[in-house]
C-alpha cells in the first residue's frame, strides 16, 4: 500500500513520527511536505498529496497538521478523497467502518504522538463494512461527490 503524507509546520514531528513506522511496517510513503517548522501554508502540501490520492497515484493518505480540520476541508475539495479526522481509535474505526475514508487527517495539537500512532494503526487495519445499508450510504456520498466534484485529470 502507498500512502501519501502530507503536513504544515505544526504537523512535521508527527508526521515524522508516523512515516517512521508506516516504512517499518513495509509501507511505501510518498512525502509531500514540509519538512521542517518554519511557518507555510498547508494547502501547498495537502493539495498535490490530497490529487494523488484521487488519481490512483497512492492508495490512501495521512495528513498531519495543527487541528486536523485544515488538511481535511482541503483534500475534500478534491473528487475521490474522503478525508476522516480522527482524534481516537473508535473515531478511526468508524471513518473507515461507515464511511469507507480514504485520507486520514491529524491535530498535532490536539492529541499526542501516542494517540496517534493508535489512530493510525486502527484506521490502516479497519476494513469497510460490506452490508447493503452502509454500501448505500457510502454511494450515496460518492454520488453527491460525482455530481458536484470535477473529475480530477
């Protein structure tokens, strides 16, 4: 599985963090940035992450920034990202449980490396569920997402 990560200045420990254990465990991880904690605005990082998701280029995505929030109303501009913020394992489940995400998104300031990290392990290992009621909910926001999204090229 290739994941793309993706992060602001607030989110680079984390996002080190986590990289170091997705490679750990034989994941492929394509880093957009930053690098470092100098000051920059997220968009510059989530955007290319968050297309590369939506163009098959990386399975899923992890984005780190100060609250999370930012990175997901960032990659859920984009057709085909899902993006989840999760702040506990039992939020990580039901992102991917219902709501079959595709992009998990991180507050560095509002929980720590620990959480984190168990967040990141719950969310990578939860399948979808496959009953007929969630499948027709997932499609129905697939749909709304057709409908009103441009088709990423």
């Amino acid at each position: 599985m290739v994941i793309a990560m993706a992060n602001d200045h607030a989110g680079t420990q984390m996002k080190e963090e986590i990289k170091a254990y997705l490679e750990a465990q034989g994941y492929e991880v394509k880093d957009f940035g930053t690098y470092d904690n100098e000051s920059c605005d997220l968009s510059d990082f989530v955007y290319p992450a968050a297309l590369a998701v939506a163009k098959g280029e990386c399975d899923r995505g992890i984005f780190c920034d100060g609250v999370g929030y930012g990175s997901a109303l960032i990659a859920n501009k984009i057709n085909g990202c899902y993006a989840a913020v999760c702040q506990d394992p039992l939020c990580a489940t039901l992102a991917r449980q219902h709501t079959d995400s595709n992009i998990l998104c991180l507050g560095a300031k509002i929980i720590g490396g620990l959480m984190a990290m168990e967040v990141v392990k719950t969310w990578l290992s939860t399948e979808p569920l496959m009953e007929e009621k969630y499948r027709r909910r997932v499609k129905k926001v697939c749909d709304i997402n057709d409908k009103h999204c441009v088709p990423v090229k």
